[in-house]
C-alpha cells in the first residue's frame, strides 16, 4: 500500500510499504477513503516529539470502509462506513469505565510509554503519535490497522460526505470538549489563543452554543479574517498587540476578564528571546507564553481549558497569579469517544458545518506537499485534506465571503 512516512525533521515521503495485517482478534483492516493533517501534526512534522522513527506513518483523523475484521469483532462488519477516533481506548478498564478514553490503561505498550516514570499507567494509545503513545501505524496511508474494534470505530450515514465527518475523529471532539470544559453557555463571554483548526472549530461549538462575546488571537491575519467573517469573532493580532490579555480585559463587562479561555495554541507559542534559549539548550520542554497570556485574560473564578498539547518542563508558569485569582484548569487528551452521537446530530442538522474550515484538498501522492503549505501557512491555508488515490490539489470549494454564524 501506499503510505506518508517520516525521515526525519521536515522530511516525509508517500512511499509502497507492506500492507497492515490483523494482529488481535478484536482488530479490524480499514481502507481509508479520507484523513487530514492535524496541527499537532506538525509537531511531529518538525521534530519537536520525542521517540520517532525513520518510516513512522502519520495521521490520527481519518476514516474509512471495514475492509477486514478479526474473528472477535461484533460491532462493526465488513463494508460498514466509520470514523477512527484518534484515542485508541479498550472500552473496559477503570478509567474507560467513567468516559475518560484518553486515559484508558490498556492500550499503550509502546516502547516509549515509560519514557516519564510517574505517568504509570501510560495515556491511551494514539494513532500515528510517536512511541510515547504506542507507536501504532496512523491513518495517512491506504490501509490502517484499527485495534480495540468493538469500541472505536463510529459508524456515519452515507449520505453524508466524508468532508462532512470526517473531523469526528479529533478536531470537533477536541474544540467541543475545550468549549464545554471552559464553562461557558449563553451569553457568556469567552477568548480563543489560536485561530487554527481547533481554534476555528471551538468559536463555532461556542457561538451554537450561545456564548455572546468571543475573542480570538493569534498572528496569521488571514485566520483572525475567517474567523471574524464566518463566526463573528472579535480578532486581536498578536503581531500587533503586544498584550491582548490586557485589550481583552477593557472590553470585558467590569474589565474583569473573560468567563473563560481556551489555549489551542500549545507548545510551540511563539515565545520569549529567554524560552528559546531555554528551549534550545533543552532545559524547557514548551513555551508558556500562551498560558500565561490565558491566566492573564480570565476573570477571577474562571476557567483555562487547554487542548493545545504541551510537552514537558515551562518556565514562568505564574502559579501564584492562578491561584490568586482561583482559577480553575482543564486540560488533556479528549475522550473522542464520549461526544460522537452527539456531534454528529449536530452535523446533521446543520448547526455545526466543520467541513467549512477546509481550505485545501488533495491526493495522498501529495502529501508531503500538503504539510509544507500547512506548516508555512501558504495559499491562507487552514486545513488540508488527503484522499487516497485522489486527484490533483484544488483550494476547497467554500464561499470565504459568506457568514456560516446564523447555521452554527
């Protein structure tokens, strides 16, 4: 089959790799007929995750047709249509138990689950993610082996398009789950650090969902574009502000702040000239410019929810202002499995459009062309889509001039 493999920083490649074979009786073979480049691709895409190797096949939102299945295998048949959620959860353990599928116990035996002694057990098993969480074969190929098959895949209707369902397997679930962890509702207010794909999608969970004022930052002039023309958002361009903490807290009622704010930045913030340093030399693992910036933004009381990922050791957490203001922290892998059905109600009824933000389509051959425009954020580039065996990139066929704020 054919399959997007790394080779190193800023190096992949589609190249014919052995096809995937079940393994476990309860795994399914899925012919993959669409997957995205996710931003926390891009992370992996740079060298900036640990414990990956040369031949790695990326991607963890995709879906597909059941080509094959394990002899254990109940829930699903052949032929069936279904979206992958990009947590591989058992189902059966404690903590799958309680919905809390990123933290499934069971999944995870890849060589680098050990790679941070005091995370025993491990987080659940990811797809296409590095060998800290299990180093299990992504969807950006093909074919995909698909484990724990009687609790993951998701079966979609067929009358919609795969661009309509697609994002079920991580981006939507990701921003719904950020939205609902930050606690707003109707008419609160709310600020959004990252105009990217969870970014965009999280202002469209909160505007159906009624929240009344919604700030978005980030320094791509054309996202803080889209994102105030199709979910009236209030931009701020950090290349312009120096601190939009601070023009977020004077246009809030009081100035006391936003109700809450989510960080879909992560990591990889711009940060200052002292955490690129520090991060140089390897004595800190992420920037923490965004967090601080969201500590700053919220009101006392409120809540930060983070879905941006985070690695390792920050410098200048301000731990003493959160807790001064008596902040609240969300944050963490999403538990995809847990706001399927209702998710894909809403797509149904058109409240929630994901497939708007799609920007770019183009074959699985060109894949590699495809995470070079998104990491340059070339061609205004928000999302980008890959079919096997499809045809040559095209932008997406979306009216950018129409306001979708009245169907989300």
């Amino acid at each position: 089959m054919r399959a997007m493999t790394y080779h190193g920083a800023h190096d992949v490649r589609v190249e014919t790799v052995p096809d995937p074979i079940i393994e476990a009786s309860d795994d399914i073979i899925l012919r993959v007929t669409a997957t995205a480049i996710c931003g926390s691709d891009l992370h992996l895409y740079r060298g900036k995750i640990p414990a990956v190797e040369h031949g790695d096949i990326f991607g963890h939102e995709f879906m597909g047709i059941v080509e094959d299945t394990g002899s254990a295998v109940t829930a699903v048949q052949r032929g069936d249509r279904v979206v992958i959620p990009f947590v591989i959860a058992c189902g059966d353990c404690f903590f799958c138990q309680q919905e809390l599928y990123a933290a499934c116990e069971t999944t995870n035996t890849g060589t680098g689950a050990a790679m941070n002694k005091k995370l025993i057990p491990p987080p659940a098993a990811l797809f296409g993610y590095s060998r800290i969480y299990g180093g299990i074969p992504g969807g950006q190929a093909e074919l995909v082996r698909v484990p724990k098959a009687n609790t993951g895949p998701f079966k979609v209707p067929g009358t919609l398009a795969d661009e309509r369902v697609l994002f079920l397997s991580d981006i939507l679930p990701t921003a719904w789950q950020a939205v609902i962890n930050a606690g707003v509702s109707q008419g609160s207010s709310l600020a959004i650090y990252g105009a990217g794909p969870v970014g965009l999608l999280s202002a469209a969970c909160a505007r159906m969902l009624g929240v009344e004022r919604i700030f978005m930052v980030d320094h791509h002039p054309y996202r803080l574009d889209y994102a105030q023309r199709t979910y009236g958002v209030i931009p701020i361009n950090f290349n312009d502000d120096d601190d939009p903490a601070d023009t977020i807290i004077s246009q809030t009622s009081g100035s006391r702040g936003v109700d809450g704010v989510i960080d879909a930045v992560g990591f990889e913030a711009k940060g200052s000239t002292t955490e690129t340093v520090l991060a140089t030399l390897k004595l800190e693992g992420s920037s923490g410019k965004a967090l601080r910036q969201c500590i700053a933004a919220v009101r006392r009381g409120g809540v930060v929810s983070v879905p941006g990922v985070y690695a390792g050791f920050i410098h200048g957490f301000l731990f003493g202002d959160a807790f001064d203001k008596g902040l609240t922290f969300k944050m963490g892998q999403t538990h995809v499995h847990r706001y399927l059905p209702e998710l894909l109600e809403h797509i149904e009824t058109g409240r929630l459009q994901p497939d708007a933000i799609i920007s770019h389509r183009l074959s699985l051959e060109q894949a590699a062309e495809g995470y070079k425009i998104f990491d340059k954020k070339q061609e205004d580039c928000r999302k980008v889509i890959l079919t096997p065996g499809g045809s040559n990139m095209q932008l997406a066929d979306v009216d950018d001039t129409t306001s979708l704020a009245p169907a989300v």
